[in-house]
C-alpha cells in the first residue's frame, strides 16, 4: 500500500533571471516501510522535490505549479498551513544536509529535540526532557544526560547528524526524508550513520526517502530507485535491477563514472557535459545535449515516462512503445 503517492509535481522558481523549473512533472511513489533513493548530479531537483514534498519551499520565489502530493490519500498540497505544521515534524520529519547550519546554535541539543515534542506530543517539561534522553541514546550518542545539556559546537559533525535524526524521530513520524545525511562526514562516520538509518527504519517501520549523488549510499540503504535529471525523473527501478542492468543514457553514465579499484586506467571516467540550467532547459529529452545515442528526434519534443516489464519506468525514445 502506497505512504506516498507524488503525481507530476511542478514547482518553479520566479526570479529575475526568469522561470526556474527546478521539478518538472516528478511522479512516484513510495510503500509503507520501503526506503526509495532519489539520486543525481546536483541540480536536478533532488533536494526540491523533498522540500516540496515538506511543504517548505520560499514563497517568495517558488510556487507549486501542478500536480498532487498525496500523503495516505491526503492532498499535502491543498492543506491549510496551520493543518501541514500538525504533519510537518509529526508525521513526516526530514534530516537536513548540514547539521551545523539545521541546529540552532544559541540552544542547547536538548532543547531543540524538547521543543517538538512539547509542540506535537502534548509533552510536559519534564517528560520531553526524558523522552530527549532516550532518543539521543536510541541514535547512539553515549552519555545522553550529559549531551542535553550541551550545544551544538560542543559535538563532532557524526554526533550533531545523530542528533539532527533524534530530533527527526521525535514525533513518531511515518515518512522520514534524508538529504544527503552523510555528506559532511567522513566515510568512518557515514558508514556508522547509514547502518543506524537502516536499523532505525526495520526497528520503527518507518518509510524513508534517501536523497543523494552517492550510488554507494543507494545501493546499500534503497529499496527502488529513482534518477533524476534536470527536473525529471529518467528511469525508476528496483535497485538490484537498476545496478544489473541501467536502462538510461544518464543513469548508465553515472554507473560508469564510479571508480573500479581494480581496473588499470590512467584517467578516471567522467559523465561529460553539465545538467542544463534550469531557466533554460531544451525543448526535447534534457538530456540529449550529452547522450551519445541522442538522434535528431530526441531534440524535437519531450519525452515520456515509459513502462517496461517488472513495472520498471524509464524515459528514452529507445524505449518509447
């Protein structure tokens, strides 16, 4: 059954350079206690999809231009903001990318994990400080009494991103989104880090959705897969299908660009070109600028979303039925 449903979701930007499209018809979703990564170059829309799906995107500047994100049948997008601020941080927590700019540093650790639940669990003082305690030694911090009482400067860049995933399972929530949780960190910690998401995903049977560049990342935590590019998604798959055989240009590219210690090789291969801008994206498939199977026709018109065997999707006029 589906947590998670996203349908052609559009959110742009308006800017004086002009209209960003930063996520351009995104479609997905995501069952109860699986995890989907979301994986691409920076500037594909990965990180905007998670913030449209929290609903915190800048009004000043981005707008929600189409589609539905449907949260157990709900439509997040239609909510009234006092009704999404009851689900945001409750129901659906994220981690954001860095945790020394996501904590606030004028408070302490236990503060910050106390406010939520003081707001969404109805919690006394006395109880959330508890309730703290026993989620920062649910992520594996050591002396958790102590560590409330400390600050955000106080702790190592591993010890803050626990905190910042305390902080995220403060309400219970069903759908946890991590950006890019173990960029920051050195791969000692990411790997600590990676295994107490998976563990705290079977021991809540939560849902996640894991948003990274990292392949590695995706093919130790994800369920399916979806690659985005420029604003769309290129190709969706169960991960051991996708990493046994990638159907799309993009998505063979960045297989290819991953290091293979044992290959002999004097130069590292590379995904050429860059993800076009997102105020000026090409009239067909956006990513035929760089594919060395693109033809006159991929250039003409926009491609769809195709359906192949096994309910795997990808978006290629190779494909197109």
């Amino acid at each position: 059954m589906s947590l998670l449903e996203v349908k052609d979701l559009k959110t742009y930007f308006y800017t004086d350079a002009g209209v960003g499209k930063a996520v351009d018809g995104v479609t997905f979703s995501l069952d109860k206690g699986k995890v989907l990564g979301i994986v691409g170059e920076s500037g594909c829309g990965k990180s905007v999809t998670s913030l449209s799906i929290m609903r915190l995107v800048d009004p000043t500047t981005g707008r929600y231009e189409g589609g539905s994100i449907l949260f157990e049948g709900q439509d997040i997008l239609k909510l009234p903001e006092k009704e999404m601020r009851k689900l945001r941080g409750n129901r659906i927590s994220m981690i954001f990318q860095e945790p020394m700019t996501s904590l606030n540093p004028v408070f302490t650790i236990g503060y910050q994990i106390e406010e939520s639940l003081i707001l969404h669990k109805g919690m006394d003082k006395k109880q959330a400080r508890e309730r703290a305690v026993e989620l920062l030694e649910l992520v594996g911090i050591p002396e958790a009494k102590k560590r409330v009482e400390e600050y955000p400067h106080q702790l190592s860049g591993g010890m803050r991103q626990r905190v910042m995933i305390a902080m995220a399972l403060a309400g219970d929530p069903e759908l946890l989104i991590a950006d890019e949780p173990t960029t920051a960190l050195d791969v000692t910690i990411q790997a600590q880090i990676l295994e107490l998401l998976k563990s705290l995903q079977k021991k809540l049977d939560m849902s996640i959705i894991i948003i990274t560049h990292d392949l590695g990342v995706i093919a130790e935590m994800a369920d399916e897969v979806a690659v985005m590019y420029a604003g769309d998604i290129v190709e969706k798959a169960a991960t051991r299908e996708l990493f046994d055989d990638p159907k799309h240009p993009y998505t063979i590219g960045l297989m290819n660009s991953i290091p293979d210690v044992e290959e002999d090789v004097e130069r590292l291969r590379t995904l050429e070109g860059l993800v076009p801008s997102l105020y000026d994206m090409p009239a067909g498939c956006r990513f035929a600028p760089r594919c060395r199977f693109a033809c006159a026709e991929c250039e003409k018109q926009r491609i769809r979303l195709t359906e192949l065997a096994g309910g795997r999707q990808v978006r290629c006029r190779r494909y197109e039925q």
